[in-house]
C-alpha cells in the first residue's frame, strides 16, 4: 500500500463539525466525515490556487466537466456529455432542487428507509409529500442484511408519486444494488412515470470486490427519466469545499432543475471546482488504497463486534464508510445513541432520524485510523459490559 491511512491528525479547535460539536472527552465517529487527508494532488492544486491570489467569479468549468464525462466513459461505459452536466454547491441542496424541479405541490416522492435523512426532509420543504417503504432486514447471526419488498414498493406508487428518491450505493445500509435490481426499480418507475433521483455518491466507495452501476448507464430510457447526483466529496474527503454535480440526459428535466435553482442556489465556489479537477484526475491511486484501507477496517469492525459484543449486529456494507448497528436485543437503557454518548463517550448517528426502521440503531462512521476505530470499539465493549453487569 503506497499510502498511509494510519496517522492520526488532531483535528479539534478546526472548524470541524464533526470533531468540535460534542465535548473533547468524546470520539466523534458520527457524520460521514473521513478523518484521511485528501490526496496530494489535490492540496497541491489548491495551494497553486491559492497562491495565485485571486478568486474571482468563476467560469463554466468545462475542463472538470470534460473530466467527468472521460471518468464516466471509463468507468461504467456510460457516454455523458458536458451539457448534461450542472454543478451544485452540495447534494443536499441538489436534493431539495429535485424535489422542487419535479411535479408540483401535493405530489408524493417515494424513497426507501432506513434512509439519509436529507431524503425524508426534502419533500416537506418543498411542499411533497413522504411516502416510504421499509426495506427488509434479514438476520444471519451476528451480521445484517436488506432485502426489497418488491410488492410493498409497488403498492406504494399512486397517481401523484412523481419522483422516486435512491440512494445507491444506499445509505446507511452500505447495500450496492446489482443491475438487475436496479432495471427492476426503474421498470416500475417507468411504469407509473416517476422521476428516479439516484443519489450516488458513495459509487467510489467500494469495499472489497463489489462494483457500483449507474441506474442512468442501464439503458437510454432510463436515464431519460433519471437526475444523477454525484460528488468528490464523499470520496476523497472533501465535503466543506462544496461541490457537487447533476447528471440529467434529459433536456426538459434539465431545464426543470434550472430553473429550480435560479438566483437561489449560488454557483460551486472556486477551490471546489479546482479541488474535484484534482482529485478525479489524479486521486486514483490514492482511492485505490483507501478502498483497501476502508475495507479491512470493514472487516476489522466486523470480527470485533461479534467477538466482544455479540449482543449486536451489524452490517457487512458493500460500500460507504458507514456500519449499520443493530442495538435492539442489547438490553440498553433508552436510546442507544444516548447511551453510548453518555457512557461510553462515543458520538454516534442516531437511527432513529434514518426513518421508519431505524430505532434502535446507530450509524458508525469507520473512516477512521484503525486505532482511532479501535478506541471507539473498545469505549463501548467496556460501556456495555458495565451496563449489562
């Protein structure tokens, strides 16, 4: 491995929501923050930037654009062009855009939970309604999987689901979702004329030998009715420089998404736009690793839980950085997120705000340094041990 993910670099008293929020005697492993640097290229071409001294309004980024539609072709033999590409300052605010740039006020938007709670706020902001389908969990001793209620999603669309949220690879569940899987969504979604949002940005994420298909890239029909989110945030860690992008074949949807954000939603800031040039150009190497890095903690996680608290379960996440906890047969006193806060001074990511399904779980964050993760584990082993008795 040619980089190194092991150093532990404070990161207190910077600016870090996930790091300053709860108390110093607290380890954060919360919101899907990676505490990695990102690659040398990519602080070496903000630091060029920087140097330069100006940061004047910028222009269209074609370069980035033409970078993304080689990444795509490489990728996933998926031919993109740079009209069909829009920049945004984040996919939170791209997930609001959607749901306003689709239907009309009143209408219904369909996601599945457990969910990225972005999903179940956005349609109430912009006027929808929240319809969900709970995915399936399937117990196989101390590890967690999803399955897919294809009945329970079809009963759920009606005559005002006009936009169906995805997130794939999904979050919190790390489930990546196999072509076939993905056609059988769309063909539903086709069926009763329902734009599909596919939120991937956690595509580059993969743990071990899984592989991320873009529902778009299925066929031409599909993506005529499919609005891509995707970012470098995620990936190569770089979520507090903004920037984000749309990918919509679809002129008409495209223009719909436009207009949504006009005079609005400001444009991407200059540094994000230098910062995802770099990284989609030059990180390869270094994302190479991290998957090597992040799945072995993956596994680490795994073994740890089943040997030392097999009063849990967890996922075993295809993708992301993110473990689904399963703290429901623990016997915990209250929420888990409040207990293992409170006594073992872990900061976790309530289940409960993922949606229907999500009580009684906690979202772990393991883009970490191993020692940094092992700590975690073993501050709340020791909390559960004293709790139980």
């Amino acid at each position: 491995m040619a980089f190194s993910f092991d150093q532990v670099v404070p990161r207190r008293g910077t600016g870090s929501v996930k790091w300053d929020l709860y108390p110093a005697d607290v380890l954060p492993m919360w919101v899907a923050d990676m505490d990695f640097a990102s690659p040398e290229p990519v602080l070496q071409a903000l630091q060029t930037r920087v140097a330069h001294g100006f940061f004047g309004y910028p222009a269209h980024a074609h370069q980035l654009a033409e970078v993304i539609c080689e990444r795509m072709a490489r990728l996933y033999n998926w031919p993109v062009t740079p009209e069909q590409i829009s920049f945004l300052p984040s996919l939170v605010s791209g997930i609001n855009l959607v749901c306003r740039a689709v239907g009309a006020p009143g209408d219904s938007v369909l996601t599945l939970t457990p969910a990225y709670p972005p999903f179940l706020s956005a349609p109430g902001l912009q006027q929808r309604q929240c319809d969900m389908v709970a995915l399936t969990p399937v117990v196989q001793g101390q590890t967690l999987s999803y399955t897919l209620d294809w009945d329970a999603l079809e009963a759920a669309f009606h005559e005002r689901t006009r936009l169906f949220l995805l997130a794939s690879p999904q979050n919190p569940v790390g489930a990546v979702y196999d072509p076939a899987t993905l056609h059988r969504m769309a063909e539903l979604c086709l069926r009763h004329q329902t734009v599909i949002c596919a939120d991937e940005i956690h595509c580059d994420l993969l743990l071990g030998a899984s592989r991320h298909t873009p529902l778009a890239a299925l066929d031409p029909e599909i993506a005529a009715q499919t609005i891509t989110l995707m970012a470098p945030s995620k990936t190569f860690n770089l979520p507090g420089l903004g920037c984000g992008f749309a990918i919509v074949g679809n002129p008409d949807l495209r223009k719909a998404l436009e207009q949504a954000q006009a005079g609005i939603v400001p444009h991407v800031n200059t540094l994000g736009l230098v910062a995802a040039q770099a990284a989609f150009a030059s990180g390869e190497p270094w994302l190479t690793d991290l998957r090597a890095y992040l799945t072995a903690n993956r596994d680490f996680l795994v073994r740890y839980v089943a040997e030392h608290m097999p009063q849990l379960r967890t996922t075993v996440p295809d993708a992301t950085y993110l473990a689904w906890l399963d703290c429901r047969e623990a016997g915990l006193p209250g929420s888990p997120y409040k207990f293992w806060l409170e006594q073992a001074k872990v900061a976790l990511s309530d289940g409960a705000v993922f949606g229907a399904g999500g009580a009684g779980f906690v979202r772990l964050n393991f883009g970490c340094p191993r020692s940094l993760l092992e700590t975690g584990l073993t501050r709340m082993r020791d909390a559960l041990a004293q709790a139980l008795g």
